[in-house]
C-alpha cells in the first residue's frame, strides 16, 4: 500500500496541472479563432503543438534514461510555466504578434515532449509491477476527468477575462506540480549517468529493446492501426450529429461529453480493478468492441439519435481499454535503463497518428458520407482486434524484460 501515498501526491499536483494546462489551450485556440478566424492561423497552432514531438521527441528519451527524471519533470514544469509567463506579459503591453503566439505554444509543447515519457517512466519506480496497470487507470482517470473539465474552465476564463490573466492559471497549475514532485523522494534511476551521453548509440539502444520484445513489436502495428483510425472518430463526430442526425449544438455537445465520460468511467474502472488477467486478451477485445460500436454507430436510423450516444460512450470507453494495458505492458517490461528512450520512441510514432488518420479520413468520409465512414473503419476494427488477439496469445501471462 506504500505506493499509493507518493503516486497520489505525485497526480494532486500533475491534475492540477492538467487542468490548468487543459484550459489554457481552449483559451489559446479559441483566442486565436476569434482574433484571426483563419483556418490557416488554426492549422499553424496545431503544428506549432505536434513539431516538439514530431522532432524531438525520438531523441527525448536518451535524457530521460540518463539524467534525473525527477528534475526533468520539475524542468518540465517550469519550461511551461515560463511559457505561460512570457504571455502574460506580453499582453500587458497590448496585444502580442501571432508568432509569439505560436512559440509559446511550441515552448509548452517541448516542455510535454520531455514531461510525458519521464512521468511514465517514473511511475514503475513506485508502483509495484503486479500494480501498474491498476496505477495507469488510476492516472488516466484524473487525466480524463482534467480534459473534460479543462475546456470548460478555459470557456469560463474566456468570459470573463483576457487569455493574458488565464495565463496566470497555467502558472500557479505548474508551480503546484512542482511543489508536489519536489515533496516526494524518488529513487534514482540505475541508469543515472551525467557523463558520456551519446544520443544515436542510446537510440539504438531503445531500438533493439523494442525488437528484442516480441509481444511489443507484434501488439504495437495493430495498435498504430488502432490509433489512426480511434483519433478521428472524435473529430468525425460533430460532422454526424450535425450532418446525419440534424442535430445542434447541444446535442454535439452531449456527444462529446458522453465520449469523455466514457473514457472517464473506463479508467475508473481499470484504476479499481486492475482490468483483466489477461493484458493482449483486454487489447484485442476492446479493439474489437470498439470496431463494433463504430459499425452499429454508423447504421444507427436518423431518428434513433439516443442509440447513437451509446455507441459514442462504448466507444470512448474503450479507446482507454487498450491504451491503459498497452502503457502498463511497456512500464513492466521495458528495462529501466531502456524505458525512457522506448516510451519517447513510441509517442512520437503515435502522435504522427493523428495527422495520418485525418488525412485518410477525411477524404474517405468527404465521397462516401461521414456514416458509412464510420461503418467501414469499425468493421477495419474488428478484423485488427482479432488479428491482435490471433498475434499475441501466446503471450499473455509470460512477460520478459528486456
């Protein structure tokens, strides 16, 4: 039960954080919106927040593995607060320049870019291994619950005062989190090391960690897979209430909020349970569901707009079914020494996901109509979670650490 406290003390302050950060970044793009209303200056942000990731994030892990993750994370911490703080500034003085805009969107992406990876690989520090996945819901529940909440905190700035005072906000979440981080003792990691650090032959490292890991290399294509298709369903969604469903802005937003809520009640869950026995089992299954509830998703009637909003909930809650023991199977079975450079490598590979999945699906939905999208990419679901669960059976209950 020792874990508990530290992990507990660790997320109080990492969920204020998230909040904060949650609602900073509506306050910025709705910002950006109403000054610009360019889809350009929108589309511009958006990669101001994925290049961090998409460039340095590979190389992110090397450091993770060799230096203090407990000082990355508080350097982290203090990277995005420093951010936040150039902001507020410059709005003291008027109205900044667009570009200063997005660097400081680029500078509080580069602080996430190093703060995931090292978040995780700190949490097998302190968790037992039979724990982990038990810990990861535990961690995406107050990070999902962060993500519903955040946009509303951001809309409720916005109202009722400038995004340059919302910055503050993102200030005082950062500090918290590096109050918290600071008052828990962390063990060092063995493979601590200043001196001598050499990025591609610490990369290559990673690399054969993730080769020589069987069950990784054949559970993670048909996860990628996953992924480009579950990352535009949310996007998708709006497009069908309003287009299929005829509906409006409220019933959008019940939509989006009962995909949260899903995502939510799963990590509870899991955080309560521990989720199943049997880890690839629980992927492939809930891959699988997904596919199901995408295909019922896309035949629902018109007028059965209520039969809609349950396979929307389905989904959402099991899209947090295979990310949970998919991140908890890294954490037990990645090397510590290694677990850095193989979870930074992993992100940024997925965080290219998103734009690849959007842009196979968005001119697929534009020709053949956002339903029948649906029901084509949960039928791809199904047969990727059986082929998920066909390719990594024989691994279930047999970890090995590389």
């Amino acid at each position: 039960m020792n874990w508990k406290k530290p992990f507990f003390t660790i997320y109080a302050g990492q969920g204020f954080s998230l909040l904060s950060s949650a609602a900073v970044q509506f306050s910025i793009i709705w910002w950006i919106t109403l000054t610009t209303g360019s889809p350009l200056a929108i589309t511009l942000a958006a990669v101001a927040g994925l290049l961090p990731q998409a460039v340095i994030g590979p190389f992110a892990g090397v450091w993770i593995d060799r230096l203090n993750r407990k000082g990355i994370m508080i350097v982290a911490d203090g990277v995005v607060a420093s951010g936040s703080a150039v902001l507020f500034i410059a709005f003291l003085f008027g109205t900044p320049p667009m570009w200063m805009i997005y660097a400081v969107l680029f500078i509080r992406a580069l602080g996430e870019t190093f703060h995931k990876p090292a978040l995780n690989t700190i949490i097998p520090q302190l968790v037992p291994k039979e724990e982990l996945t038990k810990a990861g819901g535990l961690g995406q529940l107050i990070s999902s619950a962060c993500n519903i909440l955040g946009p509303m905190l951001g809309g409720l700035l916005m109202s009722i005062t400038t995004l340059g005072v919302a910055m503050l906000v993102d200030m005082f979440g950062a500090m918290l989190a590096i109050i918290t981080i600071t008052a828990v003792r962390i063990p060092r990691q063995s493979s601590f090391q200043v001196e001598k650090i050499k990025i591609w032959s610490d990369m290559k490292k990673g690399l054969v960690a993730m080769k020589q890991n069987k069950a990784l290399m054949r559970v993670f294509i048909p996860f990628f897979l996953t992924t480009i298709i579950f990352v535009p369903i949310g996007t998708m969604l709006p497009l069908m209430v309003k287009n299929y469903f005829g509906g409006n802005a409220w019933q959008n937003s019940l939509v989006q909020t009962l995909f949260s809520v899903g995502m939510l009640l799963a990590a509870g869950i899991i955080g309560v349970t521990g989720g199943m026995k049997k880890q690839f089992l629980m992927i492939a299954l809930s891959i699988s569901v997904l596919g199901v509830g995408s295909v019922l998703g896309g035949f629902v009637p018109a007028n059965l707009f209520w039969m809609f909003c349950i396979c929307v909930f389905v989904i959402g809650a099991c899209g947090m079914c295979f990310n949970i023991p998919f991140t908890s199977y890294l954490q037990r079975t990645i090397s510590e020494e290694n677990l850095g450079k193989v979870m930074s490598l992993v992100t940024s590979i997925l965080s290219f996901a998103a734009p690849v999945g959007m842009f196979i699906s968005g001119p697929i939905a534009q020709i053949v109509g956002v339903s029948n999208w649906m029901r084509g990419a949960g039928a791809v679901m199904i047969i990727v979670g059986i082929i998920t669960y066909l390719f990594t059976r024989e691994f279930d209950g047999k970890e090995k650490v590389n």
